[in-house]
C-alpha cells in the first residue's frame, strides 16, 4: 500500500492465489470511499507500489518479477 502526495489517494496491491483472484491493484479515493481505478496485468503478487512526485503515475513491481508505470486517472 502507498499513498499519493497529498495523503487522498491510497493504492492497494492484492495477491494472486492459485489463479483464483487475479493480482490486482486499486486505487481508492479516501473522501468518496470508492475505488477510482482497478489495474490489472501482473502475474503474481504486488509487492511494491510507488507514486512519481507529480501524482500522474503510480509504479508497481510483482514476484513474477516484472515492473509496470500507471498512468493515474484526474479525479
């Protein structure tokens, strides 16, 4: 889990389990208690998630060893 600059914007990276759930990543808006975008494309579990300083994009890394750029939506 990490949270954009501002402190509005959680991401929340979930587990892969035996192809049953697909390892996903949210990003949730804290005052609206919704989810503003699920990401899909990772393999296996999230372990790490980062946003860049300007908030525009989010970072994630996985154990099927691969690294994906977000592009994250306006609110």
């Amino acid at each position: 889990m990490c949270f954009s600059a501002d402190g509005r914007r959680p991401a929340t990276g979930a587990g892969y389990v035996e192809e049953l759930l697909p390892a996903e990543i949210k990003l949730l808006d804290v005052a609206a208690r919704t989810t503003l975008k699920t990401f899909h494309g990772h393999k296996a579990t999230v372990s790490g998630l980062a946003f860049a300083p300007d908030g525009k994009t989010l970072l994630s890394v996985s154990l099927d060893r691969s690294a994906r750029v977000w592009q994250v939506p306006n609110e």
